[in-house]
C-alpha cells in the first residue's frame, strides 16, 4: 500500500497548483479529479485534447497520477460515453490503472444501474482500465448491502471505498466487511457519527485507519490510500494542514 493524494483537496486551485502544492507535501503519488463542474480538468477537456491533458497531468516533477476520479455532465448518453472513452485513453497513457465514478443516485432501479454499470465496465475494460464506483451518500452505494448486490452483479466491477460516508450516512448501523474482497481505491478523510460530521479534524472523528488497512491487507490489497479531504469553503481549519496529518498518519501504519 501507498499514500496518495487528491487534487480535489485543493479543489480552489488550478491542476498545476494543487499539483504543485501536494509535491510540498512528499506525496509521489495523487488522484486526479476529473470533474466537469471543477477548476482543474473536465472530462470535456480531455476529449477535446487527450494530448493535452496528459501534459498537464505531467506537470510535477516526480509526481505521478495512481487514480482518476470522474465526474461526468454530459448532455446526452452519447456524449458521456464519448468523455468515458477519452478518460480511459488518457488513463492508459498515463498508466493510471483505475478510475472512479458515482453510483446513480438513490431510489434508481437495481436493475438498470446494474445495466448502466456493466455498460461502463465494458467501455473501461476496452481500454485496459479498471472502473470502480464509490461509496457516497446520496446514491445506492451508500447502502453496503446494495454496493455488495453491484459489485456480485457487475462483472468486473470494482469498488472505491470511502469509509466517511458509511460512518456518517443513514446505514451507519450496518458493517460493510464484505465490501473488501471487491475494494481497488480508497478514499479517507477522519469523520463523525451524524450528518453534519462528514468531514472533521483528523483524530477527532470515529473513523478506523488501522482496522481499514488491516481489513485490506487480508485481501493483499497493494493500491493507494488516498487523502481526500474535502476542499470546502470557509473550512474550520487548514485544509493543507490536515492533508499533511492524515499523510503522516497513514504512513505511518502501512
């Protein structure tokens, strides 16, 4: 296992900035958020400039992309589809073996995202990439009896675990141990048991890194730990400063 980092950390900040920024902090390794509605590289972008984009993804110096995250708004199935296959070029020039997109949102029927998400296995496979979706609140992965039914049902489906969203989510009660055999990515964050405790201070929320690691390491999980601190406005304490905690923090247990 490593450490990583993600630009949406400092998701205020250009690509080279947050890029430039995590190089600061020792990360070698950083998830790219790829996000329509984010300031450092849209899925439109990359399908306009694939080139490009993987230029601008070159931009550190001994930094190297380990993950994407993908947020697509296209306007119709085509043109998503278009955006996901462009992402998935740009993931195999990068040798970026993984990317992580949302589930659909809750109350979507079982079977057509189970449809939807096989679609998008398939178009990622194409390209010899990994697709892997996350565990958030507001979708049907929040539930991990749900995100058990997907990944059982999806042939070749992965999944990003974000422990934050089980802890903080309506299906706190429910253990998720059966996820791991099916975790490629992880997101961490320290959270709170409530709804406005998704995102607290490191050490000060309930979230379990040793158990986490342990858990993953009974599965030879070999991938990234990734920071994901959200980057929110007016933010109680120094995003930068938590990033660089949570760093230490992990590594010190792998």
């Amino acid at each position: 296992m490593f450490v990583a980092c993600s630009t949406s950390c400092f998701g205020r900040l250009s690509l080279e900035e947050a890029l430039d920024v995590i190089a600061e902090l020792e990360f070698s390794k950083f998830e790219a958020a790829l996000h329509e509605q984010g300031r450092q590289l849209r899925p439109s972008e990359v399908a306009a400039d694939i080139s490009r984009a993987a230029a601008r993804l070159r931009h550190g110096p001994g930094l190297t992309p380990a993950a994407f995250s993908v947020d697509i708004d296209a306007a119709n199935a085509a043109e998503h589809d278009r955006q996901l296959k462009a992402i998935c070029r740009l993931a195999r020039i990068s040798a970026v073996p993984l990317i992580t997109v949302k589930a659909a949102a809750v109350g979507t029927s079982l079977d057509s995202e189970i449809k939807r998400l096989q679609h998008l296995v398939d178009l990622a496979a194409a390209e010899g990439i990994q697709l892997s979706v996350s565990t958030i609140i507001g979708t049907l992965t929040e539930d991990p009896e749900i995100a058990l039914d997907l990944c059982q049902h999806v042939r070749g489906l992965a999944l990003t675990l974000d422990p934050s969203h089980f802890i903080a989510g309506p299906h706190a009660d429910k253990n998720h141990d059966a996820l791991y055999p099916y975790v490629k990515h992880v997101h961490l964050r320290d959270s709170g048991r409530g709804p406005n405790q998704l995102q607290v201070r490191v050490g000060q929320g309930d979230v379990e890194y040793g158990r986490i690691i342990a858990q993953l390491s009974r599965y030879q999980y070999d991938r990234s730990l990734c920071v994901d601190i959200y980057d929110v406005p007016d933010a109680p304490f120094s995003i930068q400063a938590e990033v660089r905690k949570l760093k230490y923090l992990l590594e010190s247990l792998v």
